[in-house]
C-alpha cells in the first residue's frame, strides 16, 4: 500500500483521511469587550476589597485570571498613551501617541492626540468631534480583528473621553462614542466613522439620564463613617468643586452643575460610570454585538475615576465611593453579558490606563519622599542658562518632559547638537525635583531596555519627542497642584494597574510574574488566533494559555 503525507492530508492511496485538528477553523469568542479604568491603581483591588460586592471585581478574580504584578512600561504615563498602548500592543517609541498633548516639531504648535481639522462632530453642532485615530501610526488588535475578518466583525468604542473611545477602536473601527458636556449632555461621533449618529444613540441621548442624575446630590453609598479606608472627608488635600466651600459629602450637583459647566459635572461624579455602562449596554444591543459567529469587540473606557482621582487624590472617600459604585456598574455589564450572550462566549479583560500618585502634600505630611516641580522657575532658568551660554535662545518648547530644542538657532552656537543636548542635560540635573535626564542623541543610540531606563526608552518617539529628556524624583508632581493630585511618571504608583482577565476560555489562577500592559493585546492575538498588531513588542501571557 502506496502511503504518502501532505500537510494535513494522509492519503492512503485513494482514500483521503483529513486531519480535522489542523484544517478546521479554531473556535473564537462572539465578542471581546476591553474595559479601561482611567486611573486605577493595582492597589486599589485590596484595599477596597472587603467592601467591594460578590459580582464586580470579586467575581471576576475569584473566577478569571488576575495578573498581579502588571505595568506600564514607559513613561510618560497619560490617558492617551495608555489607551493606545493597551490596543497597539506597544509603546509610544512605535504607536507615536506620547502624550494626550504634544509640541508638534514640524508645524511648531500644540496638537491633540485626536485632532483632526478634516472631520466633522456628528451629534451636535459643536467642535468636540472633530476628532479621528489618524496620529496613532501602528495598528491597534481591534484593526487586526478588522482585517481578520474580512471587516465583518465589527468594533465599538465608548467612553466620556474621546480619546478613550477613538484609540481603543482603533483605525477602522464602526464607531467611537464620546459625551460632550457643557450644557449639550450627549454621546456624540465624527464625520471619520458615519454621517449621523443611528437610531439606538439617538434613542440613548433622548432618556436625558445625565440630566436625572444630575439632579441629585451625590452621596457615599454606605454611611460615610464604614470608609474606614480612606482619610476623613474634610481634609487640606482635596479640591473642592466651583461653589463648594469644603470638600465634602453630600456633593449638591443640582445647585453645583451650573457653576461647573453643568453637564461636564457628571465626569467628575461617579454617575459618568452608570452614563457610559447604560451606552456600553445599548452599543451591545443596538449593534448587535456578540450575535453572530464572528467575534465583535466594544471597548469601554471608564473615564471618571480619573477626574475624581485628580480632583481628590487615592486616599479619598470620594475614589473610595466612586470605585465601590463603579464595583456595582461592572457587575451590571458582567451579568448583561453573561445572560445575553453566555460566559463562554465573550472573553472580558479590565485594566487601566495608568495609575496616580498620593496627593504629595500628604506625602510630605507623612514624611514620605514628594515634592512640587516649579516647572516655570525651570523653564526660565534653562533660557538664562542658554542665553549666558551660547548667546542664542535655544528653547522653543518644555513640555511632558521633553525639551525641543529651536534648531535654526542651533545652527548659530558652531557647537555640535549633541554637545548641546549634552550641557543641558547635565544642566537640569542641578534644578531641584529633576532626577535623571536623558539626551536624544543617546536614547536614540542606546540598547537599554531594564527598569525605568528602559521606561524613558520606549516612551521615546524619534521623530516626535524632544531633544532632552528629564525625569522628575518619585513622589514629584508639577506645582500648580495645591490640592489633588496626578500621574505621567515612569514610577511604580503610575505604572502598576490590574489586569484581570474572565469569560472565553479563561482559567482561574493568578500570576506575580512581571507582565507589562503591550502583553495584552499579543495575548489577545494568540487566543483570536488573528495577526499581532503592526508593532506589537508584548509577548503573550503564558499561564493565562493553556
Ligand atoms: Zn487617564
């Protein structure tokens, strides 16, 4: 018997035995849904947990995968980069988004990251959509999914912000959904993804429920005095919204809402969570979503944490409300989920953009390293020190940590641009609250890839970032802050988030080894079985694979 081998074929002289495990195509979920929290800290998953409910966050570890000790791996940590970071599978050196705003070297202006002057708002009269993916220059997993598919699967992103709608659906998505506040109040789009906005946003915009929540006050969920894990209520450390004489609850939004841009309120209220689940929900329906065999993809991104965060700092009631309500909301999407399209159906990730650090005068109070960077002070400093120097004004811009350098003037010093970039390097690090600095000529040479070294490395955009690169000591936020408190730095409270993992072929477990926030999206590939991202550097997350 003449017996000869194929690929996946085995022919036993005329009769053809196919090897199903080979040819067949692998099975794939209906739906992915990516959920960002913008602004959540790892730590926020213990300290809160005794208070959290059965079905949130709980159910999620106590029946998926949680990646313990999961990073962000450059620097600077902003909502953008995180948002392009998670979906490119990779870092601002590669997808170009460094930074939500950046000094644009060519046009010698400010741009942001989702500007665009060729696209119309559709939804509203107004400007805020004015906005599309075009400056993020690599591929997103949702575009993978796209191409995948033959652009039948289809991609929907949500968020209050408009960049955590539009950078997680990537360049060929459906649709991105954001809210524009002020006194419009409704989930809008751009002319980059349809002409008008279809029956079912329309429909959500017409319940008015920002309105409804708005006109209650916000209040802790349970009695105020069981948040024994936060810091009391009136403290020095918070900010207060326009009206408020004291930081505390209850928060008055119907006598706050005019005095604070009225619908813009909602951002900073937990009740921007409930606005963007009931459009997530709506989005799952409307579109269809999860309905048919080839796999869909909504990303959600949770904006709000982040305005509270930055408004009252990590040790609040407020963040500690706003996390216990954004418990209950993601409970919500679990349960729709589970019920409208089956556990085994979807596969569900949550992570963060970045993280934030403690408000540093609360630090400093309690005698933990922090400090405030009087970056104008710095600013003119480093012209004097140009100016005394070489006799030329050679700084055209200091933003994110970037120095650009004005390089018509350069060229009048005779002295090498590396030279250069070197002498203010080394000048910076006299000026209090700068730790490290780094030129470009060197990051653009240099092989390091360790640690925070690395960090500035890969947060490093040839041809967008500046031509010096500082870095402020941890703990250290720009002055300007008095209360509150940010996030942006290469350091662990900036760049340890939850990644948690539940649904679609899912273990339970947990791992403490490293992984870093462009894993996800190489994981993401290997369980579609679909192309990585054009510049995906992640690798996939191993114990989460059977
Ligand atoms: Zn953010």
């Amino acid at each position: 018997m003449m017996i000869r081998f194929y690929k996946n074929v085995i022919c036993f002289s005329g009769i053809i035995l196919i090897s199903l495990s080979g040819l067949a195509q692998s099975k794939k979920p209906k739906l992915v849904v990516g959920i960002v929290v913008d602004q959540m800290r790892y730590d926020y998953l213990d300290r809160f947990w005794n208070k959290y409910s059965e079905n949130g966050f709980k159910k999620i570890i106590n029946n998926g995968f949680n990646c313990k000790n999961n990073h962000y791996n450059y620097m600077p940590t902003y909502t953008a980069p995180g948002h392009a970071s998670i979906f490119t599978g990779t870092t601002p050196e590669h997808h170009g988004i460094i930074s939500n705003e950046w000094y644009d070297k060519k046009n010698k202006r400010t741009i942001y990251c989702t500007e665009d002057s060729t696209v119309k708002t559709v939804g509203s009269s107004s400007e805020e959509g004015m906005m599309s993916p075009k400056n993020m220059i690599t591929t997103t997993i949702t575009d993978q999914l796209k191409l995948n598919t033959n652009f039948r699967g289809k991609v929907i992103g949500v968020s209050l912000k408009d960049r955590g709608a539009i950078l997680p659906a990537g360049h060929k998505a459906n649709a991105a959904y954001w809210f524009e506040g002020g006194n419009t109040g409704k989930w809008i789009s751009s002319t980059y993804y349809m002409k008008e906005l279809p029956k079912w946003v329309q429909e959500v915009n017409a319940k008015k429920s920002a309105d409804k929540y708005l006109n209650n006050d916000w209040n802790t969920m349970f009695p105020i005095n069981s948040y024994t894990e936060s810091i009391s209520d009136d403290n020095t450390y918070e900010g207060v919204f326009e009206g408020e004489t004291s930081p505390t609850f209850p928060h008055q939004l119907k006598k706050l809402r005019e005095k604070n841009k009225n619908f813009s309120l909602i951002k900073s209220t937990p009740f921007g969570n409930s606005i963007t689940t009931e459009m997530a929900l709506a989005a799952i329906v409307g579109e269809e979503l999860g309905k048919d065999s080839i796999t869909d993809f909504l990303t959600v991104s949770y904006s709000s944490p982040d305005y509270i965060g930055h408004q009252f700092g990590p040790m609040s009631v407020e963040v500690q409300d706003n996390y216990l309500r954004l418990d209950i909301e993601i409970a919500q999407l679990l349960d729709f989920l589970e019920s409208k399209i089956g556990k085994n159906e979807v596969l569900i990730f949550l992570t963060a953009d970045h993280g934030a650090v403690d408000v540093p005068q609360y630090l400093i109070d309690n005698h933990i390293p922090s400090g405030y960077f009087e970056k104008k002070k710095m600013s003119e400093e480093l012209k004097n020190f140009c100016l005394t120097k070489w006799n030329v004004d050679l700084i055209e811009n200091i933003s994110n940590g970037n120095v650009f350098l004005n390089h018509q003037n350069l060229v009048k010093t005779n002295v090498s641009t590396t030279q250069i970039e070197q002498e203010i390097a080394n000048f910076l690090l006299t000026i209090d609250g700068i730790s490290k600095t780094f030129t470009a000529t060197s990051l653009k040479a240099s092989n390091f890839t360790e640690n925070i070294d690395g960090n500035i490395r890969r947060g490093f955009n040839s041809t967008r970032s500046g031509d010096v690169v500082f870095v402020l000591a941890s703990g250290w936020i720009n002055a300007g802050y008095s209360t509150g408190t940010t996030h942006g730095s290469p350091y662990n409270y900036d760049t340890h988030v939850p990644l948690l993992w539940y649904g679609y072929q899912i273990p339970h477990g947990e791992t403490t080894k490293k992984t870093v926030i462009p894993d996800i999206s190489a994981t993401l590939a290997v369980i579609l079985n679909i192309n990585a991202p054009s510049a995906c550097t992640g690798v996939p997350i191993q114990n989460l694979l059977k």
